[in-house]
C-alpha cells in the first residue's frame, strides 16, 4: 500500500510539472499584457504578477485592431468549412457504404490516394487555380471567403469517418424507410443522417479546430487587412506594434479567448481519446 | 433492393465532393509535375519550358541542401521524442491517480491554441533580455541568441513543435493503452515487477503499432513546418532554421520563382508520400479496411 502512494507521487510532480511546461508561456503572456508602462517587462529577475497591474493595453490594442472583424472572418471561413465538410463528406460516404456502383473501388482509392497528398506541396497550382477561378479578396469579399473555404471544403479523413458511421447503421433502418415510400435522397436526409449524428459531431468539431488555426493558405491568399482571420491578424500584431510587447502579448491573449472557451466546452470529445481517428495526420 | 436507388443515385451523391477533391488536389497533383518543368523567372505570366533544369539547378544550390539538412534534422530531433515521451505521459496518466482530467486537459492545451499565438508566445520566452536568458544568467552562463544564434534557431525553433506536439500523441496514447488487457497487468504485478519491466514487457510490446503509427504522422507533420518558422524566424538566421515548406513558400511567394519552387515541392511530395504510404499499408488498413 505505501508503495502504491509513493509511486504516485512521482506520477503526481511529473505531471505537474508537464502541465506547467505547458502552460507556461502563455502564463508569461498573460503577465506582461497586464503590465504597465512603468513597469520594466525586461527586470531581472522577471516578475510574474505585474507590480504596476492595468488593462490598459487590452484597452489599446483593442481600440487599433478589429478583433472583431477577424472574429467575424474565422467564424464565417471556419462555419463555412465544417456546413460543406459535413454535407460532402456524408454525400460521399454514403454510397461508399451502402451502394453498389461501377468505379466504386476506383472511387475508393482515389479518395484514399488524397491522404498522401499534402496540402504545402500543391499549393502553388491550388493557388493558381484559385486565381484562375476569380475566388480572391481583391475581386469582392464574397470570393474572398470562397477562396478561403474551398480548398479545404471536403478532405479523405471526413468522407471515411462518414463511410464509417454509415457501415455502422442496420440496413433495416434504409428497407424500412424504403418499404414505407422513401426515395433515395429521404433515406439519406431523414433516415440515416439522424443515426450518425455523433460522427457528424466528431467531424465538425476537428473541422472546426483545424479551420480556425489554419494560417499558412490565408496568409497566401488574402490581401485585404479586412478579409484577415484571426491567425494571421495576430501575426500581423508583431509588424504593427513591433517591440511593444505589451501590445503584442495582450492581443495574442485577447485572440485565445474564443477558441479556448470552445475547448473547454468540448474538452470531453478531445481528450477522451476515442476520437483520435478523426483528426488531421 | 439497391435497385430502387436508380442508377445514377451513387454519382449524384459523390459529385460534389468529387468535384472539389478533382480542383483542389488531383489537378494540382499533376500541376505540380508540370509547373516544375517551367521557367516563370523572367516573365511570371510567360512560362517557358525548361525541361529537367528546375531540378538541375536546385541539386546544384546549397541553400535547397542546408534546407533539406534542416529538415531532416527536425525529423529526429522532434520524431523520436514525440514518440516516447507522450507515452511516457499516457503510462504515468493512465495509472488510477487523481486529477487526471485536469491534467489532460492542461497538457492538451498547446493543440488547440493557434500556433501563430504559440509561437509568438514562445518569441518572448526566447527574448534577448527573456525570461530563458534571465534562467541562463543564474546558472552563470552567457546569455543566449535562442533565435538569433545560427547554430540554436533551429532547435529552438523544434522546441515549439514538439511542446504543440504532445498533447496531442499523449490522448492518442491513452486511446491505445485501454486496450492492453489488464490481466497481464495483474500477472506482473504478482510476480512482483516493477513499472519499468512491467511497462517494457507488457505495454510496449502491446502498443507497438500505436508507437509506429505516432512515429509516422510526427514524420509527416515534421515535414510540413511552417507556421512557427513563419512567426518565429522567417528561416534565419543565414537560412539556419530555414525548411523545405518554408524555402517553397518563399521562393514561391515572395521571388515568384514557380517553376524552381514546383520542383522543390515534387521533392517534397515524393518524402511526404511514402511516409503516407507506409503508415496507410502498415497502420491504418483497419481505419480504411483495405
């Protein structure tokens, strides 16, 4: 028994000291946003809880950047991706699931062929497509945020998670559905899109994750300060107030905010592990 | 019964997803190919084709060779830890001890928070009058140029990606040590082992698939760096944390150099897609059952 409680121990000050690994930096963040002007943020030895304690620099990076503009920007680029992943991604598995159709395998392998593609090294002609296709900021915002959507619209990972969640419904439910009089796109609608409600969830949950912190395409395609997500608005945070640490640090922060209260609200489905398929690789 | 579905209803239901995977990957897929057979040096809207001397050319520039080093140099640096110390985590986790959510929760954080804001974070850590200098003064050493030392860039650079990093193959871990039966755990235990033989003769062997399949997503994400470059550094100094996205996107983006960056981009292509191939053909057949 004692030797069960001491082994936990170490377990505990390991674990302990991961987590504050872990969330130290922004800790540190946190501090020197809340730091006054006359508070040197460079003292030796560095102060943790600011002496000269004030908002004022949430207050002023507020007041020069649209935080919510950006808010508004990653909340349509990323509502936008998960409506289109979760629509075509269903539509695609479906009949992968159920259906018997001439090029079925050929289907199969050319979705599972995309995994292998990373987005970094097409995105030059994906670039050049999306040129070609007049879906950038400088035509209208509109196709701005088309631009934005699309290249990530449906990926392999969503249309197998699908695929899966529809293997995984008794196809009694479909002959039921078809005996009482339902044509093909009602089963799919009413019948069968209700029972893989929890994938669909799982789905757009990651979709959403990943959409938000996305910041290499953005940074590619936008132009406009106003079409900016919230990634590459907190970048630009660093050429807008160059040294001003305090500035920098308060708007990173003021940034987090929203992606941290969805991943607190939605912890369970991230850390439980049973997801762990449904992520990016 | 599948009569009833018609027979177009299957190509209806795949079109639109089809027709964004045929834009948005296949098309650029072979683009790709072809564009790094281009020269737009001279002329961005006049491409000429210049056969094989893309490729000529990068074999022959040593900054694709420092930036392929780099790469490789971010793969077993990050690899290997990303491996083992997550699970090392999920073993010390997944004892009955308390708090566990809380400690999940805190050590996932760094997945879900931007990794420009991470980065950013990590700058000020890495300051020249920060907080690690200050920790490096006390031990009575010379202060630091964690991102400004062409010889320190780069690993302080990998630190970010490993500290984002294992929060995330930690609840993949987890996920995988609930499958090793506790029978075996219960033998150890009377037979008086201890946690390091217990862990090294039951779980490893048991989650050894879960140790490769973590291997080669870390590989493949380690191939894809580019926003804490971006953020932190912008590959320098002198091209010292300089990698293969990041040369791609700036021979792209900023010399507009297409054609030589397309090549660049096959190269990485071809590294990525085997890593992809092997962990699909070895570790993933049940999630696709192929």
């Amino acid at each position: 028994m004692k030797r069960i409680k001491f082994k936990n121990l170490y377990a505990h000050i390991i674990l302990i000291a991961v987590s504050l690994l872990s969330i130290f930096p922004f800790i540190w963040l946190i501090s020197t946003s809340l730091k006054g002007n006359s508070e040197n943020i460079f003292a030796y030895p560095p102060q943790i809880t600011p002496q000269d304690f004030t908002w004022a620099n949430y207050s002023g990076v507020w007041d020069k950047v649209d935080f919510i503009g950006y808010f508004i920007n990653s909340m349509i680029v990323a509502g936008g991706t998960v409506i289109l992943n979760l629509i075509l991604s269903a539509m695609a598995g479906y009949p992968l699931a159920r259906m018997e159709f001439r090029g079925k395998k050929i289907t199969f392998f050319a979705v599972l062929a995309t995994i292998m593609i990373p987005f970094q090294a097409i995105m030059l002609p994906v670039y050049l497509i999306t040129l070609k296709l007049h879906l950038v900021d400088s035509v209208n915002n509109f196709a701005g945020f088309v631009g934005l959507i699309m290249p990530f619209a449906v990926n392999a990972f969503g249309i197998f998670l699908m695929r899966q969640a529809f293997l995984g419904v008794p196809k009694e439910m479909e002959e039921a559905a078809i005996v009482d009089g339902c044509n093909v796109w009602q089963v799919f609608w009413k019948v069968l899109m209700p029972m893989v409600k929890p994938s669909l969830a799982v789905l757009a949950i990651f979709t959403f994750i990943g959409s938000w912190g996305e910041f290499l395409w953005p940074s590619i395609v936008l132009t406009k300060e106003s079409m900016y997500t919230l990634p590459v608005g907190v970048n630009n945070l660093q050429g807008m107030f160059s040294s001003n640490w305090r500035f920098i640090a308060a708007g990173s922060i003021l940034s987090t905010i929203p992606i941290l209260v969805f991943f607190l609200c939605m912890q369970r489905y991230f850390i439980s592990g049973e997801n762990e398929g449904a992520v990016k690789g | 019964m599948f009569k009833y579905y018609g027979k177009y209803a299957s190509y209806l239901f795949i079109l639109p997803a089809a027709v964004v995977l045929v834009i948005f990957f296949f098309i650029p897929f072979f683009q790709t190919f072809l564009l790094s057979f281009l020269d737009y040096s001279n002329n961005i809207y006049q491409a000429k084709f210049i056969g094989l001397e893309n490729y000529i050319n990068l074999f022959h520039n040593p900054v694709f060779y420092k930036v392929m080093w780099n790469t490789f140099v971010y793969l077993f640096v990050a690899v290997p830890i990303l491996a083992i110390f997550p699970l090392f985590l999920a073993i010390l986790i997944n004892q009955k001890i308390r708090g566990v959510t809380l400690y999940k929760i805190l050590i996932y954080l760094p997945v879900i928070v931007s990794i420009v804001v991470a980065a950013i974070a990590f700058k000020w850590l890495y300051a020249d009058q920060g907080i690690l200098n200050y920790l490096v003064s006390r031990l009575n050493l010379e202060p630091v140029g964690w991102l400004t030392d062409p010889s320190f860039a780069l690993y302080s650079v990998i630190i970010v990606t490993i500290w984002k990093g294992i929060g995330y193959y930690m609840i993949i871990y987890l996920a995988a040590l609930m499958s090793v039966p506790k029978e075996l755990y219960e033998a150890c235990d009377i037979d008086g082992a201890n946690f390091l033989t217990k862990h090294l003769t039951v779980t490893i062997p048991h989650i050894m698939p879960t140790i490769a399949l973590v291997t080669t997503i870390s590989a493949i994400s380690a191939m894809k760096v580019f926003a804490e470059i971006y953020v932190m550094t912008k590959g320098g100094p002198l091209n010292s944390s300089k990698t293969i996205v990041y040369y791609i996107y700036e021979r792209a983006f900023e010399n507009l150099d297409l054609g030589y960056a397309s090549a660049m981009a096959v190269v990485l292509l071809i590294i990525v897609m085997v890593f992809s191939l092997i962990n699909i053909l070895c570790f993933e057949r049940n999630k696709y059952q192929i």
